[in-house]
C-alpha cells in the first residue's frame, strides 16, 4: 500500500479571503466558501485545496509547505503575488544557478516560488 496526496489544508482565520487569495494565486476558482470552510476547483494534480477555520492565530513557521514552480519569469510571479496580498520573506541561491523565493500568503502560511528546475 501506498499513500497518495489527497490534497493541501490551511489553517484559517478568514476562509473565505484566504481561499480568494489563493484561487487569484493558482487560477483554480472558488468552489465552496462559507465562515468554516472553503474549497477550491482544482485538477486532479494537486487533490483537494481546503481552508478550514481555527480559533487560533499562526504563530509559528510552518513545519510543512508548498512548492510551486514558475515557467518563465520567477521575479514577476514574485511580484504579482505580493500586489495580491502575499508577503515576500527571502530569496536563495544555489550553486548551479537554481532560486527560489520563500513567501506568505496574506494569514502568514509560508509556501516557496521557483523556477522550473530539472
């Protein structure tokens, strides 16, 4: 037996903004939002997208999160993130060239940008 992801959760305070932050930032519409819950549309390469609400504010880095990759222009993706309400925390640079950029979405979730790699 072998596990299979079944999709992304986040921790919310707002779901219904975060879930537009990130139907703005992926492109996958909205497909349920209410005060407790929300869902994305999405394909079937990445499972469910979910928001759930918690009484709790984030207080701590992530120990888990997300990677995307960009084709194209990483800096650009970058900044059109952040004028959706994201927050850019660092930038990396490996050896060979490679970057990625280590952002937040607007409830402080840290998630990674990079260039298609490989």
């Amino acid at each position: 037996m072998t596990l299979k992801v079944g999709g992304i959760v986040l921790d919310a305070g707002d779901t219904g903004s975060l879930a537009k932050f990130w139907s703005d930032a992926t492109g996958f519409p909205v497909a349920f939002a209410n005060e407790y819950f929300a869902q994305l549309k999405t394909d079937d390469s990445i499972g469910h997208f979910f928001f759930i609400k918690v009484p709790e504010g984030k207080t701590a880095k992530n120990r888990c999160h997300v990677d995307y990759e960009v084709e194209g222009d990483r800096e650009a993706e970058v900044a059109r993130l952040v004028g959706l309400g994201a927050s850019q925390v660092a930038t990396h640079e490996m050896d060979d060239g490679f970057k990625w950029t280590v952002m937040q979405d607007p409830e402080g979730n840290e998630f990674c940008v990079s260039e298609k790699h490989g």
